[in-house]
C-alpha cells in the first residue's frame, strides 16, 4: 500500500491518481470489494501492461498539451485566461483568415534538419508577420484600412499609436485584476528571500526570477507613483499573449524606464548580492543613466534596487553627481547624474505605508547638494529614514 502512495507509481498506473481505493482502517475484505473492477489486480499481466500503457498515454497527451500551451502563449497569438483560449490580437487575425482563405498557412514541408537544424533557416530569423504569410503590399494595406474603419481611426497612420494605447489599458486592467498591491508585496518578499519556486508560482514559470524582479517592481512604482506613468512601456521586457513577463528585451536600455510630463525615472533592479554589485552592477546603471538622460530634455533619477546594497557602490553612485560623463550610445555628456539606491524591503515599507513617489522625489531633492564634498557613509539612510518617517 505504501508503494501505491508514491507520484512515480501513481504517474506510472493511475493516470496521476491514487491506484487503489481504500482507508487505512479498511479489512482486506473491504479492500477486495472497493477494488474489485481494478484492473491490477486481475491476476493478468496484459490488463497490467494495458493499465501502464494507457497512463502513459494521458501522461504524455497532458505534458505535450502543456507544451503547445507554452508555445502558443509564448508567440503572442494565443492566450489562455482561466480555461479561456482567445486570439492575442483579435483585431487582426479574423482579417487575415477572412482575406487569406486558404492560402493561410502556418506550415510548411521543409525537413527537420534543414528547417531546426540549420541556423540560416526562418526558424532563426527574426521575420515580421507579413513576411511569414508572404503579405502584398496591397494587402497589408486592405488589412490598415479595414482596422480603421473598424476602430473609427482616421489616418491609418495612427494604428500604430492606437494598438499601444489599447495594449496598455489591456495591461492595465490585467495588473490590477492579477496583482494588486498585497500581493505584489508578497512577491517582493519571496524575491527578497530567494523564494524562486514560490515566486514562478504566484507570476509565472516562463521567466526566470530577475526577469520577473523586474516586471514586478514596475508594478510595485505604478500603485506608488498614483498610476501616473505608460506601465506596459517602461518595460523593456516581452510578454506573453497572457501579459506575463518572459525576457529582457536588451537593446541596452535600462530595465525600466518611465516618462512623466516633466521628469524621467530610471529604475535598475538587480539580484546580485553585496559582494558583486560593484563588478557587475556600478557600470551598467552609470552607463544606462548616461544614455537615458542624453536622449531627453528632461530631468532624470535614477534609482537602483537590489535585495542589499553596497556602500561603496552607493557612495560611488552619489560621486557621480559631480562628474561629466560622456555616452555610449550617442555623442554628448552629462554634468553629474543623480543615482540614489532602496531595497526591496524598503520598497516593500513604502507600499505598505501607502506612500506616494512625490514624497521620493521631495526627499531626494532637499538632500541633493550641489558643492563638492567629501561622501561619507550613511547619507543613504537619512533620506530613506525621512521617507519611511
């Protein structure tokens, strides 16, 4: 009875399921009658092999269902909202199936090896839609028009404006249906505690945890912020048909970057632990800072988050507020940055505690000091004990 309890056996014979119906308190008797119509104890060991044979089927039918799960969502075609399935985006596909007809094909009959194996196929490049359902110019143009027409849009030109106004309410109301600010502070905590199993289980399993630190974080600043800010934008992250986070888009670009009217924000989250900020964080958020404040008129912060911070990193990070630094990725340089670093738990306070972005930035700007001075520890906990106050 033991041996029936174990996951592999269950997997093996019971279709995941106990194999055998009885309580511990049960007579061999009532054992035999409970069990009567089941096939492994038949005493012939085809219905044994057929019972085996049989769960693996449905094992295998589970686990490749949930892979083409995967896979659809991944693509961004299709997702899959408690049981639900639906088109990623509606408003185009049904013009394509309705203009295409037959000629809407999604497969083809090149050989495994010359389409997966080989690293010049499509299956490597990175095509646009068009191009996959070999899309006239013509076509893509009776597409746009019936898109407008469709939305009331008057230039087509606009479409694209359109749909990422209309991504971002979608996303919007995801968020706050999916993670309201409880639960974004639990999952701040587990991240906090590298809790990665429990992290992927309240977000997802198809990105991996900093990925998710990320996507998280934003959300965490969009409910401090007062939802002042293009959420869905400010990450450079792809998403999922179902709005979850799967990677960093790169582009070198910061991890994320908010617009207001009259000032930017970049927020660079990190997982790294103390002893390797310094080598693995200190030039990447300079370098972004640099780049971010070099492509806007507009006044930017910087805020670095991580589990822990590091004095040195965080002195050097107020040191730079008194050095020009030159770009990366365009000409030009900057008099000074303004880099100032929490931690999840002090991010997690501050949700807690309802506090707004305004009160940050206040903070920030009545500690910054524009004469050249000597850096000493514990400037940072100051301006976090003001705010927290």
């Amino acid at each position: 009875m033991s041996l029936s309890k174990q996951d592999a056996i269950k997997k093996a014979f019971g279709d995941g399921k106990a194999i055998f119906k009885y309580k511990n308190k049960d007579s061999i008797q009532e054992f035999i009658t409970k069990n009567s119509d089941n096939s492994l104890l038949s005493g012939q060991y085809l219905d044994i092999y057929y019972t085996f044979a049989w769960s693996k089927h449905n094992d295998l039918i589970k686990e490749y269902s949930d892979m083409c799960k995967r896979i659809f969502s991944l693509s961004g075609v299709i997702s899959f909202n408690q049981g639900v399935v639906s088109l990623g985006q509606p408003w185009i596909f049904p013009k394509l199936f309705s203009l295409l007809n037959d000629n809407f094909n999604i497969s083809g009959e090149e050989s495994y090896e010359e389409y997966e194996n080989n690293i010049k196929s499509s299956f490597y490049q990175d095509i646009c839609l068009s191009d996959i359902l070999e899309l006239s110019n013509r076509q893509v143009l009776e597409i746009q028009n019936q898109i407008a027409e469709e939305f009331g849009i008057p230039d087509i030109a606009n479409i694209k404006q359109f749909v990422a106004d209309k991504q971002e309410r979608e996303f919007r109301e995801f968020v706050e249906q999916e993670f309201d600010i409880t639960k974004v502070s639990e999952i701040l905590s587990f991240i906090s505690q590298r809790n990665d199993k429990k992290v992927q289980e309240l977000v997802t399993d198809n990105a991996l945890v900093p990925t998710i630190f990320e996507y998280i974080l934003a959300i965490a600043w969009y409910y401090i912020s007062g939802k002042r800010f293009q959420l869905r934008k400010s990450m450079q992250l792809t998403f999922s048909a179902d709005n979850l986070p799967l990677s960093h888009a790169g582009g070198n670009k910061g991890d994320i970057e908010i617009e207001y009217s009259d000032k930017m924000l970049l927020l660079e989250a990190t997982l790294m632990d103390k002893s390797t900020q310094k080598r693995g964080e200190l030039e990447p958020v300079i370098r972004h800072s640099v780049n971010l404040a070099l492509s806007t008129n507009k006044p930017l912060q910087t805020i670095f988050v991580a589990n822990e911070v590091d004095d040195n990193v965080v002195n050097i990070f107020r040191a730079t507020s008194f050095i020009q630094l030159n770009g990366t990725l365009t000409k030009g340089s900057v008099k000074g940055l303004n880099i100032f670093a929490l931690t999840i738990p002090e991010i997690i306070n501050i949700l807690d505690k309802k506090i707004n972005e305004q009160r940050i930035f206040d903070n920030l700007d009545d500690f910054s000091d524009m004469e050249l001075h000597r850096i000493e520890n514990g400037w940072r906990e100051k301006i976090v004990s003001e705010i927290l106050a």
